[in-house]
C-alpha cells in the first residue's frame, strides 16, 4: 500500500511539472546570479543550436610542428534507470563484453534516504530524460545501461574570467565488490598553474572531514560506503584561473580574451582493481582518467560571451547584461568550457551531427578548415569505428600549447595555427597542420572517450590509436599513395629518438618529454600498423570494429586489446605485445 501510495504522488508530480514546461506555457524569467540560489529547471527539449565538447593533451609544439607532412590534394575529387543495471565500466569485463555481477545500485530505501538535488530541485539524480536529446536515437539505450554513473550538478559563475566561482552536487554510487572509507576527488587546477579552493563539504546533507593533500581532496566517511550504496557529496568551489603563466599545455587560463576551463571542478577519481588512482600526472600526456558520468551544468557569465561547452543547451535566461545558460552533457568523461566575445561560428549538418567551428572573426578561414576536415573525419570514422554518438561536435580555437586537446564532443585548436600566413617547423603549411591535428582530436572521440583507457598509465592506447585512425582518415580522402606523406611523418617523428627501441605502453611518466612524442606518437602507430600486416588488414579493421563495438561507453586495458586482436587473428601475440608495448 505504502509504494502505491508513493507512485502516486510520483505521477502526481510528473504532471505538476510536465505542465509547467508546456511549451505554451510562459515560464517567468529570472536570471540567477547568486550561487546561493537553485537555477531554473531546464527544460527536457535541447536547443540543438548549442554547443559540446572533448579533451586530451598533446604534444607540446617543439615536437609536434615539424615531421607533420601535408599529403598533397588528390588529382580528382573523389527515466527508471538504478534498477537494473546491465553495463559497469568500473567491473571486470569478459572476452564477449558482459560484465561481471555486482551489488544494485541502490535500493528503493536507500535512494529515499539520499538528499534530493538542491541546485536543481525539479530534477530527480534518476530521471535521465534531459540528457537523451544530446544523443543520436540509437545511443539513447545507454541511459539506461550505465546505472551507477556519477551525477554532477554545478551552478558556475565566470563573470571574472580570472576566478570560477561554483557550487557542486554530485550522487556518487559505490559500483566496486568493497566497501569504501573514503572518497578522492582530484583538484586538477593545482596542477594547472592556477589553484582550487573547496568549502562547505557535506555527505548527504551532513559536514564530513576532509583534507587537501598534493592536490587530491581525501574526504573520511563516518561509516564505509558498501558496495551499491550511493551518498551525495556537496561542496562550494573557486577555481583561479591563470593568465599568462600556465602548465600542462595552458589548457586552464584566460589568455588572449579567450576563457579556456579544463577541469574547473572538483572531479571523482577512479577506483578499480588497483584501488584509488590519485597518481600525479607527467609534465606531459594527459591530465584525466575518468569513469563516464552525467553533469547538469548552469553557466553565469555576461551576455557578451559565446558559450562552447560539452553537452547541449537545455536553458537560457538575460538580465541585466548577464545570461545564465544551462547544459546537460552525458554520458561523457569530463565536462570542458570555453568562452569568448570574439568568437564567431561556421556550422555544418552531418547526418544527425551538427558541426561547429568557433573562432575570432580573423581566424574564421581556418575555422573552416577544421570544420570540412572534421566533417570528413566524422564519416570515416563511423564507418570505420561505429556512429558517433552525440548530436553535436564542436570545434574552438584556444591559446593552448598544444597543437589540439580533445574534449568529449568537442575539442580545442591551437589558435595560432589558425594564422595560415604562418608555417611550423620544417615548411608544414598551418593549412597542414590543422588537418592533421582536428582529424587526429575527432578520432579521440572513439579512442578516449567512447573507450576509455587510463591516459596516465596506457596512454598509447588512445594516442597511438588515434593516430593510426589519422593515417586512415588520409587514406580515405586522399587514397593510400597520396596518404603516405602522413606515415613518413610518423616515422620521422620516432627517428627524432634515433628509433629508440622504447616499449609504447609505457606510463606517460616513464618518458621524457621528447620520448613521449617520438615514441607514442610515432612508434605506438607504425606498430599498429606492422600488427595489421601481421593480422591482415582486413581482419584487423574487423578486429578494431569490434574493440570499438565491445568497450563502447567502457574503459579497456592494453591487456584487453591484446586479447580481443587474439581472437580475431587465432594467434597469440602475447611476446610481440610483451616486447614492443609492456617491455615486460
């Protein structure tokens, strides 16, 4: 009696709400300024015209701008979802993609006893609805299949570019086989050359202790976390954003009137069979490896400002000078943001996909660039890796000191290889290089963030991948003879090393700075090259259909990879990959 009691009032309130959102209905509008206040429900329909976004950290430019060859033009055109979980990329996977049993992500009672969402009250952390318009219809399934994600709710004010003010809620469910004592959540702009202060932190409604320690927030719980039990962890935030003096290719900093936030939050870190990963990262490679989670994300920020953001707009409201727009990204390993009152945008459908490049007005050209490179890029490699995902892909310009840094649906270009004046080290047209760099950042989509993979300790897995589906991208458009100029690139990028026989699976620490590029850039794709002669080639595009098709939405191993290619080839390779990737 008492559950028919409580559906009822769930319906009751479904149609309280799904009324006040009739489109019919007008709404009143009121920007929210203060972060002491919840925002407005956004709505469940996307405004499609907004933006998404992606992330990973590339060679710096002293090793990425020369080797890069630009291949010449060819000469003729040619809603219940905790109840049953069915996936967990946390748990173990077999050979045929199941995953092994765990506890469920939390009973009836126990989601009873969690603390509503405050930041966004009208939303519940199981209603999923918001963030099915982001995806193509045939990726809305994984709503329901990824039933222990993490829930961020943030409410962020960037009206001072210099300082992301925030608060943040966020259901965190224990998918693991052991009980949890603590929690570790990373606060990344420590080690971005800006810094991050935390306050106010409660575990379901009550003040829990804490401590920084070397940039990793360790919060002690009362009582151990049991397997399948979720707790809601909330906390107020400043991140100091630097300016000129930056770390970790500048992907943190408000330089050149363009606001570049990676990892503004305070982000859960990974556990698995290893335990917690709270390891620093290198000076070089990427900063995250991270779980798939959902984020419902309010911006502040002057009207002025064009917004870029992983996820799609569901929300926007003005006043007095200042918007307050409102996005929901998942599932997706990170929540990027860049803001700008220079930018302008170029824009193209692609199938369900819509494309959009910013950058300031002077740089506009090489926005299209990125913008048909990307087009043909997102049709090669969905036929060659599976569909892509999300309806949105965008594209910005940022000062960063990479050449490209991927995001989840979205990535960043160097802005100045937009100048196409300008040339790289050894003649490469600036033409050449954003090419060669947005068709490597698309392909991180597939290989980072639809399949995951530890960017610290494998980073081969999704670099040198990436850069093998950048060979196959010229290959598609230019045909296999013009497409060689990009591999005798490859090559000389490893001959910087005098062809250093250096395993590619290595940690990202484990390299110099010189070795990381030369190594995984350059050996880690001529190496999977050699394993598609080996394999055949046709068996081994099979075979990394079906690494995409097994581990989507997931993370895998080296081990994983290793294994599944066995199988498609019915050898062992376990003393080539022994050898030539884990030097073990």
């Amino acid at each position: 009696m008492k559950k028919i009691i409580v559906a009822f009032a769930i319906i009751m309130l479904t149609l309280i709400v799904g009324c006040r959102n009739m489109p019919d209905e007008q709404q009143p509008s009121q920007l929210t300024q203060d972060l002491s206040n919840p925002p407005a429900q956004p709505s469940v329909t996307p405004d499609h015209s907004s933006e998404g976004q992606d992330f990973t950290a590339e060679s710096p430019p002293t090793s990425d701008e020369d080797e890069i060859i630009e291949p010449p033009a060819p000469s003729t055109t040619t809603g219940n979802l905790l109840d049953e979980p069915s996936s967990n990329e946390n748990s173990s996977t077999s050979d045929n993609g199941t995953s092994d049993s765990l506890p469920p992500a939390g009973t009836e009672d126990a989601a009873v006893a969690l603390p509503a969402p405050a930041l966004f009250p009208e939303s519940t952390w199981e209603d999923r609805t918001v963030f099915q318009g982001g995806l193509i219809p045939e990726e809305s399934p994984v709503l329901q299949d990824l039933p222990g994600a993490t829930v961020y709710h943030l409410v962020l004010d960037i009206s001072d570019p210099t300082l992301a003010e925030g608060k943040m809620e966020a259901r965190y469910i224990n998918q693991e086989e052991v009980a949890l004592n603590e929690l570790f959540l990373h606060m990344f702009p420590a080690h971005l050359g800006g810094d991050m202060e935390v306050a106010d932190l409660l575990i379901n409604g009550q003040p829990a202790q804490f401590e920084v320690i070397d940039g990793m927030l360790q919060v002690d719980l009362e009582k151990p976390l049991d397997p399948g039990q979720a707790i809601v962890l909330s906390l107020s935030f400043k991140t100091f954003v630097p300016g000129e003096e930056t770390t970790k290719y500048g992907v943190l900093a408000f330089k050149d009137n363009i606001l570049a936030l990676a990892h503004f939050y305070p982000m859960f870190a990974v556990y698995d069979d290893h335990g917690w990963h709270t390891e620093l990262t290198a000076d070089h490679g990427d900063e995250t490896f991270a779980d798939m989670s959902f984020f419902l994300v309010q911006v502040i920020a002057p009207e002025d400002q064009v917004l870029v953001t992983s996820g799609i707009e569901v929300n926007r409201e003005s006043s007095d000078g200042q918007q307050s727009l409102t996005y929901a990204a998942g599932p997706v390993r990170d929540f990027y943001l860049v803001a700008s009152d220079d930018f302008e945008v170029v824009q193209e459908q692609v199938g369900e996909v819509l494309l959009s490049s910013y950058a300031p007005s002077d740089y506009l050209e090489g926005a299209q660039i990125a913008l048909d490179v990307t087009a043909d890029s997102l049709r090669s490699f969905s036929n060659r890796f599976g569909s892509y995902p999300y309806r949105e892909l965008d594209i910005v310009t940022t000062p960063t000191d990479a050449l490209g840094i991927e995001y989840p649906g979205i990535y960043a270009n160097a802005l100045r290889i937009y100048d196409l004046a300008g040339s790289a080290a050894g003649g490469i047209s600036n033409a050449g290089l954003i090419e060669s760099v947005s068709a490597h950042e698309t392909a991180h989509q597939w290989f980072y963030n639809l399949v995951g993979n530890d960017q610290l300790n494998e980073p081969w897995l999704d670099e040198a991948t990436a850069q093998y589906a950048t060979w196959l991208y010229y290959i598609d458009r230019y045909g296999e003879q013009n497409a060689q100029g990009f591999y005798n690139s490859l090559e000389g990028r490893w001959g910087r090393t005098e062809f250093a026989d250096i395993p590619i699976g290595l940690p990202a620490n484990a390299y110099t700075g010189p070795e990381y590029s030369a190594i995984v850039y350059g050996r880690g794709p001529i190496f999977l090259n050699e394993l598609a002669e080996l394999m055949g080639q046709e068996t081994f595009d099979q075979f990394l259909r079906d690494f995409t098709d097994t581990y989507r939405w997931q993370i895998a191993s080296g081990e994983d990879f290793m294994e599944l290619a066995e199988k498609h080839c019915n050898c062992d390779l376990s003393d080539l990959f022994a050898e030539e990737v884990f030097g073990t």
